[in-house]
C-alpha cells in the first residue's frame, strides 16, 4: 500500500492544543496510570504547552516551497522531540491557517484537522475554506492544518533513496513465490535498517502518543483553552489518544473513518482486516462496473469485470505501459477505487481503454509521478515508523506468512502489497511500545461525533463501533451502504448537516442516526469527455 493512503482521507477536499494560561490538567484522569505515557513526559506536555501558549504561532506568508496561496498563512510552533526528557532536542512543526470569515461574533476559535496517514500532512486545509460544504464552519472558526511530526518540512524523515522507492514496474503477485518472498523480506530489512539510519536515535519518537502530545501544544499555541479538532483515518486513533489522555482539554471532536482503537488491534490484526474489507470494496466496485457494461464493455457481472481487469495485468506484465506502469502500478491505482467511488469511472476507463489498444488514461493514471516521488518516500517513512513504533509485531516471519497466505485465499486483491509494506515492523531495531487502552469514563469527555461508512475499507465499519464502545458519551452516524472513506464535507448532505450542526452549535443525535448513502458516481467514458460534458479530474 501507498502510505499516504493508507489510513489517510481526503475528507476535506476530496469527495469530498491546559487552559489560556496552561494549568496542569484538572483531575486525575489526565495524568499517571495507564491513560499517559508516563509522569516525565506528561510534565513536559505540560511545560512545552506553556512555552508555546507564551510564544504563539508567527504566521505570515507560507514559504514557497508549501505552494499555498493567499489567503493562507504559515507558520511555526515548536515541541520536544522526547517529551520525557524536553531538554535533549526540539524539532519544529509547520502550521497553516485561514482566519474566520464571519464576524467576530460568530467565531468560535480554532478548527484543527488532521487527514491520517500516518504521514499526511494538512497544510492544503485551510484552502476547504473556499468549499460551499465548509462556507459556515470557515464562517465561525480559523482553519488550521499542520504537517506532523516527520512530515513535509516538520523535522522530515526518511529512510531510503526516493527514486528506489518510485520505482517502476514493478510486480505485485497475489500467490507470491518463494524465491519473490525472499526477496521482500530483504527488502523490509534494508527499509527497517534505512529508518534507523536516517533518523538516528530520534527514530523511536515518531509514535502516535507524541502526535496527540504535539497536539496539545499546537492547541495551546493557537491560543486555545479546549481543541476543537477532527481526524480522518488514522487522525482518529491519535484523536482518540488525545481524548484518553487529555479529556478536560477538548471541546468538540470529530472521527471520520475509524481507525478500531482496541490495543489488540494496533496495528498488526489492523491491516488483516483491512485487506479483507477491500476485497469487499473492490467487488462494489466491479459490480458497478458490471451495471455499466453500456458504458465501458468490460463485462456484465461482476466475475467478467474481474477477467477483464486480469487480462490488463497480464498484459501490463508482459509489456509494461508506458515502460512504467505493471502489475504493481496497475494494482496501487485501482486501490484508489477502494477508497473513493469518485474514482470509478476514471478506473474504469482506463481498463476499457487499455484493452481497446490505447494506453494512455492508464498511464496517466498509474505512472509513477517523479516531482512527487520525494514526498511519497516521506510519507511511506513516517507511516512506518509510526506503525512500528507504536505497537508489537511478529519478529517470526513465519506467523506473517501463515496469516497472509490465509487471508489471500479469501481476499487475493490487496493482502500482499499490504503485508509488504508493512513487514519493516517485524525487523523494527527501535523499541516497541505497548499500545494505550484508549477509553474514557462518563462525565470526563463532551459529547464527540464518529462519522462512518457502512462498507468503508480502509478503516472498517467495525471500528467506528468500538470507539464509540470506548468514548464516553460519543455519538455514531452510519453513511449506511456506502463506502467511501472519509465522509465528512463530502457528498452526503445528511452527514454534512449532522456535522455542522455538531461544530457550530454543539447538538448531536442521543446516540446513533443514520444517512441514506450518497449518489453513485455516474458512468463516464472518453467519448463522453471529448463531447465536453463535464468529468472528474485523472488521479
């Protein structure tokens, strides 16, 4: 898998942190026990938190190198690299803003968003502000995204040469030799040895505890008593940390697409269900592929579409496209549909094509991409260090096999490119922490919302079930049949309006509510983009 992608949304533009004067946490469900890391490092919380509450954020034009316009501005807020030990290191986050459109009246403070990953990063937030969908939330709040810890230019991480990791074709078998196993284990443990190398004894730092860490401080900088904040994808889980261990600081919290909390989960029985359920997705959509065999005569079931599909990957195998793009570029671009429907008919249209002998939506769609090749390295480091760090691994490359092979048999289209991409954790050389038992008793924690769509892949429904099980208080809307991720300010007005009734004037349902699914994307074709009709962007 991509690691941007992975657990990460495009919720905001797709189809789319102690008190003014940081007082140490008011009761004792914010500090010691199993709900903080530990005492050192809950004080330097603490002491970071007032430093940046003093100092601020200096935001003024975005550097060049964010490629953000006005009027977004950029800035700087600073946070230990080891929140146990303050003193060995700072490290440097950039943040993004656009201020509240409405009067001063109708502002309501900050508006923080996160997008997951891990390894996204949300400076292009702000920008949601000029969407219809987000006119009144960019109305009462400031708009501030930021690059996490390792992102972009937020101390970046890396851990190998970007053009190896662009690499292209490359193969991507379901039933994977031994000989090609063998070789993707090398490859992990050259990966595992280059994060060591790259980040040095930082590596161990980049973890999903101090993201909710950085968090608070960010909050206090924005000069914020409580976070008003929302994750998608893995934003949920730190999201989730960050309500754990800092109730009294939050204001409103929202999780779209959740990531399943439960420490037995993290991260490793994570990614088998997650191959599993993009099985499923992957068949909505050769379904409705197959609904639309008028359109795109790659087979009236659901079965036919998946031979035409595998007859490209033959072809893509034997002759790459374009000289780029084979069976693992092939496979990378069609997980894109197991995200977003928006993708169906772009998807759809270059496998029609391709086989009527014209190549090229394919290859615009699935080439690799050189001007981004530095950012997806970036991106896949962080992703793996996080997932690394934050949780145990088999080190038995006989437990992965076994499990992998196993649920291939049930679902062949992603298991493997996802076992590959996350096998560094098995060769991790940096200590691997016990998960935190994210949960919050009654009382502690304002009423959060939980966005999800019934057949979203990426995070499966069911972890939207067991936070809410977790929080307190938490209230769940279902997008019910439907199963794209990352469902707020995207094409469900029903969501949208449970949304914005939740950050503008703090109401949610008595526990759970339901929205009809949003529209199915319309069926497009190359014929119908040359009669002008107006069709999504290539992605």
């Amino acid at each position: 898998m991509r690691a941007v992608a992975k657990y990460g949304a495009l919720a905001s533009l797709g189809s789319l942190v102690l008190t003014g004067l940081v007082a140490a946490p008011a009761d004792g469900a914010d500090t010691g026990g199993p709900r903080a890391a530990d005492d050192a490092a809950t004080r330097g919380v603490i002491r970071a938190a007032a430093r940046a509450a003093t100092a601020g954020i200096a935001f003024g034009r975005c550097p060049e190198a964010e490629r953000l316009p006005a009027p977004l501005t950029c800035g700087t807020v600073e946070v230990p690299l080891d929140y146990a030990d303050p003193g060995s290191g700072k490290i440097r986050l950039t943040v993004s803003r656009v201020r509240a459109s409405g009067k001063p009246a109708q502002r309501q403070g900050a508006f923080v968003f996160n997008p997951g990953g891990p390894g996204a990063s949300s400076m292009y937030f702000p920008m949601a502000a000029r969407l219809s969908a987000w006119k009144r939330i960019a109305e009462a709040y400031d708009i501030v995204g930021y690059a996490p810890r390792g992102v972009g230019r937020s101390a970046p991480l890396s851990c190998g040469d970007p053009a190896d990791f662009a690499k292209a074709p490359t193969q991507s078998p379901v039933r994977p030799s031994e000989s090609y196993k063998r070789e993707r284990i090398a490859e992990a443990k050259a990966y595992a040895r280059g994060c060591a190398r790259g980040a040095g004894a930082a590596l161990p730092h980049y973890n999903s505890l101090n993201n909710a860490r950085d968090l608070d401080v960010l909050r206090a900088a924005l000069g914020e008593r409580k976070l008003t904040f929302m994750g998608a994808s893995y934003g949920t889980y730190f999201g989730a940390l960050y309500a754990t261990l800092f109730p009294s600081h939050v204001r409103r919290m929202v999780f779209d697409s959740v990531v399943d909390p439960n420490p037995r989960q993290i991260w490793y029985r994570n990614n088998l269900d997650q191959s599993l359920a993009f099985e499923r997705r992957w068949e909505d959509f050769r379904d409705w592929v197959a609904r639309h065999d008028t359109t795109y005569h790659l087979g009236s079931t659901a079965e036919e579409v998946r031979g035409s599909y595998e007859k490209v990957r033959a072809k893509v195998a034997h002759q790459p496209a374009g000289g780029k793009v084979g069976p693992g570029q092939l496979q990378a671009a069609m997980l894109g549909a197991g995200y977003y429907d928006d993708y169906w008919p772009m998807r759809a249209t270059a496998l029609a094509e391709y086989l009527k002998g014209n190549p090229k939506p394919l290859i615009a769609q699935a080439a690799p991409r050189p001007e981004t090749a530095a950012r997806g390295e970036n991106g896949n480091a962080v992703y793996t260090a996080v997932e690394c760090n934050d949780a145990p691994w088999p080190t038995d490359w006989k437990v992965w096999d076994r499990d992998n092979t196993g649920v291939a048999r049930l679902a062949p289209f992603e298991t493997w490119d996802n076992a590959w991409m996350n096998l560094p954790c098995a060769y991790w050389p940096a200590h691997q922490r016990e998960p935190v038992d994210v949960r919050t008793e009654p009382g502690l924690l304002p009423p959060t919302l939980i966005l999800a769509a019934e057949r979203d892949a990426a995070t499966p429904y069911t972890g939207a079930l067991e936070l809410q099980r977790r929080l307190a208080g938490s209230v769940l809307v279902t997008e019910r049949n439907a199963g794209t991720h990352g469902i707020a300010g995207g094409g469900n007005a029903c969501v949208n309006a449970y949304l914005e009734d939740y950050l503008l004037r703090g109401r949610t349902p008595v526990r759970r509510a339901e929205c009809a699914p949003h529209a199915e994307p319309n069926p497009v074709s190359l014929d119908e983009r040359s009669s002008g009709r107006k069709l999504p962007p290539i992605v």
